[in-house]
C-alpha cells in the first residue's frame, strides 16, 4: 500500500472498560471500538493490556477458560477490520502456547494484510499464572511511516527494555497497559522513556472495574519524542481517543532517536550484562562498606558571599553521621587546601566540580570518563558526567557493580532534567544532583510507589538521610537483549 505524504499519523486510542473473565463481551466490544476509531480515519488502533480477558488472576486454572492461540479468535476477528480500513491494530490478551500448553500475557499487532505483523509476550509478566517472555524481534515492526515497537506495561518501568527497542531503530513505542491509578504514575515513567530515548510513547491504559482493582481513573498518556504531551485523558467508560501524531515528509522524526543514540558509548556500561541476580551476600561480592546512614546535603549558594559560608556551616552540623556535600557545577573554590581543610578530622565528603574530598580520599572524574567510583561511610559512591545520565545503561550498570549514591553536577535542573534524574533511582540508587539553579535528591522507591525526593528550586540546602543497608537488596529485568545494547 502506498501512502501519500502527510503531516501526521491518525491514531485511535480504545481506552475501554473490560468486564473480567467475559471475553466474548470484550472481543465485540473491541471490535466495534476498533471499527469506529477506523471509520474515523485511524490508521494505527491501539487497545490495552489484556483487553480481552481482564487482569487480575489467582493462577493457571483461574486463567485458563481465557487464554487463546495467537492465531486464534482476536486475530480472526480483528483481521478483516484491518483489511478492510488499512490500518495496524494493536491488542493485549492471555496467550496459550499450543505446543508446550504455556500461558503468557501477550499482545499481537494485526497488519493491513490482516496477518500478524508483531508479537510480543510481556517480560515483566504476571508471576501467579504467565511465564515471562524473552527477547526477541517479533515486537518490532515496519509501517509506511517508521519502524515501530511493542511493550506490555510494567516492561516500560525498566528503562533497558524501551532503550533496546530505540537502539534497534524503534521510532515509536506502544505500550499497552493495565497501570492502576495508585503508586507510580505511569505519565511521569512513559514521559521520561520517551525523552532519554528520542522515541515517542502511545500509552494505552483501560478503564473500568477489575476483580480487585478499580481503574477508572486510570490515564492514557501520547508523548512525542520531544516531551509534547499529546494526550492526557481518564475515562470512567469506554471512550476512544483519536491522536494525530506528527510526522516529518510523512515519516515520523527519527532525528531525536538517532542523536541520543550517537551519544551512547557502550564502553561506559560494559559490565551491564552480569548477572548479580539472588545474590546472599551482594555487598560482599564488590566488597561494599557496611551499610547504614548517611546524611546528603546538595548546596547552591545565591552569591560569591556564600560559596564557603554554607559549606562550612553545613560542616559544622554533621553530628556524627557520615556527610555527603554536593556542591553545582560552576562553584570551583581555586584554594584546594581549603577545602581539605573542611573535610579534615570530620566524617564529611564533598563532591565540586567532578572532584571528591574527604579526609582519606581524593578523585577526579577525568575528561576521558564518564564515571568514577569512591568508598565514603555506609556507601559506594559514583561520580558521574551529567550528560551520562541521561543513559539507562549507565545507572544500571553502576548498581550492579554495587554503587549505592549516584552523583552529579549539572549546568541547569528543568522539569525534564529533575524526572530524568528521578527514574534512574528505579535502579536502586540513590541520586543527587545540584546546579546552579536548584538541586534534587532522589531515593528508590519501596515496591511499586514514587520514588522519594527533596527538591530545591533555586538557592539553598536540600538534605536527605538516606541507609545504605536496605538499598543493597536489588533485582534486575535482565531478560533484555544484550547484544542489541551493548554491541559498539
């Protein structure tokens, strides 16, 4: 099929209330959505995560009345739709495997062919009744206006599993989701994937009432790869939302992907594939001090007045817990006996300048890298370049390798750079950063909450006590393509 050259790419979200266990109900329901956001012009139809069947499962013999084959009654029911109106239909349902009786939680994209144009079985997967899926290509996928990827919800929570498909030329990502309204907002996670990869996210969410969760006030979300926010809708009903993504001489923008892309360098994360999985004694494995408390005090000065006044107050307040004084890129003291002299005979640590002081240590994150690595108190500290942080790989790696706190000086703290900096504690690391315009301090979150920060905008002290201790308990989502991310 050839397509003129247009401006934008008309897309139908099918926000759709989903009666659990009744899939017949469902499937019409899908179907007709499907059939009006096509007659309204849709040229890419995309439904949530298990649309078909709901969500919420007690295990194998729970689910099994609604699972089907890939090539089964979803795709024969959505494959003339797809003929008929040319467009790619993208739906969530519970898989059955016919050779091997697995169930997985999957999503199929029905092609204007009306065949299987992808396939994907989501990887962070639903542990009472769906075996994880693996890496694969099936869930990237060619149209006439780009190349296309596939997720399924909380796969989207792990930055490696959307930066795999970026590094794989995915322009656009679709992530069909079943996100409850409570904890983690799944705006704030779909917002900063699409910025640290240049790759826009269709986030499409359900409404309705489960078996045990009440997602009527869950939110679609459409974000260009520039952080243009699109589509920002909750509906207590089924409702279909048309989106026209814009498209560049009727393509969509590659530009945003590939200059993140050429600013990787893999030879920055290449411990990133170990498997540190299940470990007893994960501190013992890279020799970590013992864990404990730890005070993190990011300092901005409002004046020149300041630049060692604060300091050496803050200084003088450490009461016996180990310190750690960031200061903002830009607040280079030229008397380096000077700042000795602050850290000497106290449990204090400053980080200036890509420079870390403490009374036994000094470091220099050097030109040539992007990271550097010190003992302070309860915690591994990294040092690392701002622009590095933008990466996924990066703070993943660094926290495999053991890195509790995760430093940086940046040259400005906006909206984009503070979530940035905030999803990378979903790896399990502590982040602080401070700029001359504010600072921020960012803790994991505890199972599936926001992550914890103290912020500053402007001027001032921003603190946080953090432990060590707890943090070194950690898992990774490493059923992710390796080879794909760390291939130079």
């Amino acid at each position: 099929m050839t397509d003129s050259i247009t401006d934008s790419l008309p897309i139908g979200i099918l926000h759709l209330d989903i009666t659990h266990r009744q899939i017949e109900e469902n499937r019409r329901s899908l179907v007709t959505c499907a059939v009006e956001a096509a007659r309204r012009g849709a040229r890419l139809i995309v439904a949530p995560e298990l649309a078909i069947s709901g969500y919420s499962f007690e295990g194998r013999d729970d689910v099994s009345g609604c699972v089907e084959e890939l090539h089964g009654e979803t795709l024969d029911a959505l494959s003339p739709v797809a003929k008929k109106h040319g467009a790619f239909i993208c739906v969530g349902f519970a898989e059955r495997d016919p050779d091997t009786d697995i169930y997985y939680n999957s999503a199929l994209v029905v092609g204007p062919n009306g065949r299987v144009a992808a396939h994907h079985r989501k990887i962070a997967a639903e542990r009472r009744w769906a075996r994880p899926g693996a890496p694969s290509h099936a869930n990237i996928f060619d149209t006439p206006w780009g190349r296309l990827g596939l997720l399924i919800c909380a796969d989207s929570y792990y930055g490696l599993l959307p930066r795999s498909l970026a590094v794989q030329g995915a322009d656009l990502l679709l992530v069909l989701a079943n996100w409850p309204p409570s904890g983690l907002d799944a705006r704030v996670v779909w917002r900063a994937r699409a910025l640290e990869n240049g790759m826009g996210i269709v986030g499409c969410n359900r409404t309705g009432v489960d078996r045990i969760m009440d997602c009527r006030t869950c939110r679609s979300y459409v974000v260009t790869a520039t952080g243009e926010a699109l589509l920002d809708e909750a509906s207590e009903t089924s409702n279909i939302w048309m989106v026209d993504y814009p498209l560049v001489d009727g393509r969509l923008a590659s530009e945003p992907r590939k200059a993140m892309m050429a600013r990787r360098r893999p030879e920055d994360f290449a411990a990133l594939y170990l498997d540190v999985n299940n470990l007893d004694d994960f501190s013992g494995l890279w020799g970590l001090p013992e864990g404990g408390p730890m005070d993190i005090r990011c300092v901005v000065p409002a004046s020149s007045d300041e630049a060692w006044r604060i300091p050496e107050s803050t200084a003088a307040q450490t009461d016996g817990v180990p310190t750690l004084l960031v200061l903002p890129c830009g607040f280079t003291p030229s008397d380096m006996e000077r700042m000795l002299d602050l850290v000497s005979g106290r449990s204090l640590a400053v980080v200036v300048a890509q420079q870390f002081f403490s009374s036994s240590r000094q470091a220099v994150l050097s030109s040539r890298e992007s990271s550097v690595t010190v003992d302070f108190g309860p915690a591994r500290i990294a040092l690392v370049r701002s622009e590095a942080m933008v990466h996924p790989e990066v703070a993943v790696s660094l926290s495999k390798q053991g890195c509790d706190v995760v430093v940086t000086a940046a040259e400005r703290l906006d909206a984009d750079d503070r979530l940035l900096f905030g999803a990378r504690s979903l790896d399990r690391v502590v982040v602080a950063a401070a700029a001359p315009d504010g600072a921020i301090i960012c803790e994991p979150p505890a199972g599936h909450s926001p992550w914890r920060e103290e912020a500053l905008h402007g001027p001032g002290l921003c603190a946080a006590r953090i432990d060590t201790a707890p943090l070194r308990t950690r898992r990774f989502q490493d059923r992710v393509d390796m080879e794909a991310l760390l291939r130079r």
